[in-house]
C-alpha cells in the first residue's frame, strides 16, 4: 500500500462522517441512488431525498414498475432533474438486463443508461469492494497536490488523472475500496478547494504542495454557475408547479410563475425536449411512463 493510502485510510477509518450510503448492509442499489444524487449536490440535500427514495423503491424493480413522473417528484428541489429521469430509465435496464440486481462488471454498469466513469467506479467500489481508481474532484485535487505539487487538478477528469490515482492504491481490492473512500472523503473534508486545513491533514508531512508554500491558485478552477434568473431557474419554477399538482396544469398556471414570455417559452420547450414535460391537450404534466418519455 502507498503511503498516501495508509495515511489516508487510517484517518478516514477514524473521521469518516456516517453517511447512511455507507453501512456495511447498504446495497449496490442504495449506493448508485446515492451516487447520482450527490453529482453537483451537496450532502446535506441529498441525505433527506436518498432516504425517501430508498424507503420508496428500494430495489431496481420497484423504481422501474413506478411512473417516470414519480420520480420526478420525487426528486424535489435537488436541481438537475434529468437525473432523475436517468435513475428510473437505469431501473428499468436493471431489470431488462440483469433481473433487477446492479451488475458487478465495469462493461455492464457503463451501459447503463446515465451510468458514467465516475458512477460505474464508485459503485463497483463502495457497493462490491473491487479495485478501480474512482476519481472525482476532491479525490483529483488530493492527488494533485499531494503527489505534484499542483493546487488544483483542472476542470476536467483525464486519462493521467485515473493513472495517478491507481498508482495510489493498495493491490488488494478491499483495501483499494476503502483507500479510494478515503482519498474522497479527505479531499471533502479537509482538502478542500479554497480552505484547505492542512494542519489536520495526514498527509501534511509528505504533501509535495505544502512543500511548495501552498500557493493557492489565483481564481476558481471552474467558474461558479449563475442560477438566479437563468434558465435553470424557470425550469426549476415550471418543474416545481407541476409537482405541486395531482394532475395535467393549464397553461396560464405556468405563464404565471415568469415573466418574462421568451425566456418562460424556451425553458418550457427544453423541459419538453428532455421528456421532463408532456403535453396533453393545451395542459402540462410530469410524464406517466415510458410512453411519454
């Protein structure tokens, strides 16, 4: 094992934050529930969200047997809903594919629909204990500073950054799973992009970047994403309306919630576009099934 895994392993098995995604009992099922959640989310939002889901649906199965609107509403105010779409069009390729249980082969999880690099890792990690380099922002910003001395990793996952990260790992796959948890959960807690606290970092002694004088860089790596009067933001309130409805709304219940008669159409037209709206007879609503979709 590379130092850097057993420092980072043995800090986390001490301070690891308990997360209910990662209880020894917790399915591969739960586990890829959470990790499409937490893509550009908070933990905070997601804790209340992940649990009604899986108390919900609570194998592929159930998710799949549901109404794609279902999900959908449920998926509330956690931005990005196309995710939501996503979790319940993988169910339903569980089912189809694999008789309702997540596969344990890396092929088979990247043919999932909304399944990427990252989540398939992830969950072949944290869910079954194999070894691969799951690298997200935090665990490439670990890396980077702590074996090359950069502040920051980019904006973007490459080919070097999987590399670097496998280098990092202990040959036996339980020990790499829970190295690559660790690495994650440092680079959230304490290897953070703007305040990092080095002084509690196991890793202060041989990080390459403390060496340097830990310069931080000049300006974000990713320049932060306006949402206040964007078209996220019309969506989120068109959205948000028809959650809050039983059934299909009229027009003029959306019209009301913007103003602004351009911006409202084309984030109503983009809703349809990516089958988060139907129409039905000059009315709107989440979609019922596949068919809508």
């Amino acid at each position: 094992m590379s130092e850097v895994a057993a420092l980072t392993t043995a800090w986390y098995d001490a301070n690891a934050r308990d997360l209910p995604w990662r209880a020894p009992d917790v399915g591969a099922w739960p586990i890829l529930i959470s990790e499409v959640m937490l893509q550009q989310t908070p933990v905070v939002r997601v804790l209340p969200v992940w649990h009604e889901w899986v108390a919900r649906w609570p194998a592929p199965a159930d998710l799949a047997a549901d109404e794609a609107g279902a999900a959908i509403r449920a998926w509330g105010r956690l931005g990005y809903p196309r995710r939501a779409m996503r979790l319940h069009a993988c169910a339903g390729a569980l089912v189809q594919r694999h008789g309702g249980v997540v596969p344990q082969r890396l092929d088979q999880m990247l043919a999932l629909p909304g399944v990427g690099d990252y989540t398939a890792r992830a969950v072949l990690a944290f869910a079954y204990g194999q070894r691969h380099p799951v690298v997200d922002t935090n665990v490439r910003r670990v890396a980077a500073r702590a074996v090359l001395g950069r502040a920051d990793a980019g904006a973007a996952t490459t080919p070097a950054d999987l590399s670097l990260v496998e280098t990092l790992l202990p040959p036996e796959a339980p020990a790499a799973a829970r190295a690559s948890a660790a690495l994650m959960e440092l680079g959230a807690v304490l290897c953070t992009a703007r305040t990092p606290r080095c002084g509690d970092c196991p890793l202060r002694e041989l990080c390459a970047w403390r060496r340097t004088g830990l310069p931080l860089p000049e300006g974000p790596s990713r320049k932060p994403q306006r949402y206040a009067g964007t078209d996220r933001q019309v969506r989120g309130l068109l959205l948000a309306v028809l959650r809050g409805s039983a059934g299909p709304v009229p027009r003029p219940d959306l019209d009301a919630v913007w103003p602004h008669d351009e911006q409202r159409e084309r984030a109503l037209a983009s809703l349809l576009t990516d089958g988060l709206v139907v129409r039905r007879r000059e009315r709107y609503a989440l979609p019922a099934g596949s068919a809508d979709i």
